[in-house]
C-alpha cells in the first residue's frame, strides 16, 4: 500500500493542471507513482447549494454522499497531470466507482482529501488503474472513494480480469428525469471538471463520441438524490458501473429495490440500453 504522502498547503490551480493536460497526449510509462497527495479543503457553502440543485440533493445538515468528488477534484487533477503520472489525462475513461460512507458526514466545514493512484492491471482495451480518494475530519475518515479508469493503448503482460455488477433483487421504476443538452456544462461549473467529451458536441467529437455525454458522476449524484430515502446515511458502500453513455439530450429511468440496508439499482435509457448498474451494501 501506498505510504509516502505529498501534503500541499493549498489547493492545486486547475487551470494549471488543464494546461498540462492539453500538453500531454503520450503514454510515456507503464508504472504508477508511488507518491499521493494531501491537501486541506474548505467546503464552500454557495457551490454546495449549487451542487445540491443541479444534481437534486435536497438540503440537509449532511454532505451528499458524491460531494467528496468535488472537494478533490483539483487534487486528483494535479496527480494525473503530474510528470511522472504516464498516461494522457484526456481520453481516460471511467469504468467504475465505488464510494464507503463511514461516517455521517455532518457538519463538515473543512477536510483533509488525499488521492493515489494504485493497481495497474491488464484490460481488454488497454490498462485499468485506481484513483483512490479518502476525507477526513479531526476525528479520522469519513468517506472513500474509488474510482477504476481505463487507458487505452497501453500493453501489460497478463489476463485481463473484469468484475461485472448485475442486479439480484427485483426492481421497480423509482424516478425519471431529463439530461438536457447543457448538463455537462452546467456539471463541468460546480464539480470544475471541464472534459470535453461533455461539453459540446463539437468537442466530444474530437475524441470520438458523436454528441456530448452526461458525467458520470453527475449520473451517480443525480441517482442518489433519487435514491435518499432509500439508503443509510453511514456505514454503507454504494457500488457502480458505467455501461453505455448518457448521449445529450437524453432521458432516463431509475430502477431500484426496495430501501433497506441492502439494494439494487439500474439507470436504463430508451430502447432498454443500460447505462449504469450499481449496488448498495453495508460496510464489511
């Protein structure tokens, strides 16, 4: 595991790191850093409320369960942008995401984010790696996060090993919603994650999609706030997998279990097309 931290006294400048990623468009490597990152956020209470509208959080005395992205957003760009990061930031694709609630996460006014990146492994199309983000307050660790990102092009020796979710509980329509064109311009102005891919449709075309796609995390955040009556609000990991991308304009239909300390979820698209299964478990 990882031992050897870099703490910064501020928070990385994001359109630094947007310019080194436009700079990099080579795989130079095949090993990870060994160094994370640490850093101490302020959580600012007028981009909370923004997060919590655009994604359909209502408000609450707790941190939605997907803000913690946000919080290390600037981080996680300054480690995969760094020079001894060997993949191209642009064109990493997001595979998975897992989160652990550990805490109730209220009263959260400021909090220390650390972010690696572990676990390189041989893919189908490429090469798999983990960006592992953790917060913490004075009393230890909230929250973790995990997020699985593909690199296509890079060549490791090995049998590529995929873990595929599936839903086992039945499931019921819970919520629908519409993704409008802008959605990844609006998401890209309070998460700071200004891929192209979601942005317009001239930009995502550069990298091969023919219209502009929904974040991810935005399609995680917005099923959540859909979903917050139904789960615990600790001690609880929420699993997903992204299939086939949300193309904008689209809409979307939630599928869920019943609320308990286990459930399932699917967000399908017209024409049964899934575009992301996910779970809901207690904490091991």
């Amino acid at each position: 595991m990882n031992n050897d931290w870099h703490t910064l006294d501020r928070e990385p400048n994001l359109p630094s790191s947007y310019a080194q990623a436009a700079l990099r468009r080579k795989i130079t490597g095949t090993t990870l850093p060994e160094t994370g990152l640490r850093c101490w956020v302020d959580v600012d209470p007028k981009r909370l409320m923004e997060y919590r509208k655009l994604c359909g959080y209502a408000d609450s005395a707790l941190l939605p369960p997907t803000y913690p992205h946000v919080l290390a957003f600037a981080l996680q760009m300054h480690l995969l942008t760094a020079k001894d990061f060997p993949f191209p930031l642009l064109g990493l694709i997001h595979l998975s995401n897992r989160i652990r609630l550990i805490r109730p996460m209220g009263g959260v006014h400021r909090a220390r984010v650390s972010v690696r990146v572990v676990n390189l492994q041989p893919h189908a199309k490429g090469a798999t790696f983990d960006l592992l983000t953790t917060l913490e307050d004075q009393l230890g660790t909230l929250w973790e996060g995990e997020s699985q990102m593909l690199c296509r092009g890079v060549k490791l020796e090995g049998e590529p090993v995929e873990e595929v979710l599936a839903a086992s509980l039945a499931l019921n329509e819970v919520d629908r919603w519409k993704a409008p064109a802008d959605i990844g311009r609006q998401y890209a102005k309070v998460s700071g994650d200004y891929n192209p891919i979601h942005l317009s449709a001239a930009s995502a075309k550069l990298f091969g999609f023919p219209t502009a796609i929904a974040h991810g995390l935005w399609n995680k955040a917005r099923t959540l706030a859909a979903l917050d009556q139904h789960l615990p609000t600790a001690n609880v990991e929420i699993a997903v997998q992204f299939r086939k991308p949300v193309r904008l304009p689209s809409e979307v239909t939630l599928l869920a279990s019943a609320a308990g300390s286990s459930g399932d979820f699917q967000l399908m698209g017209a024409g049964a097309l899934e575009h992301m299964v996910g779970h809901w478990r207690p904490l091991a």
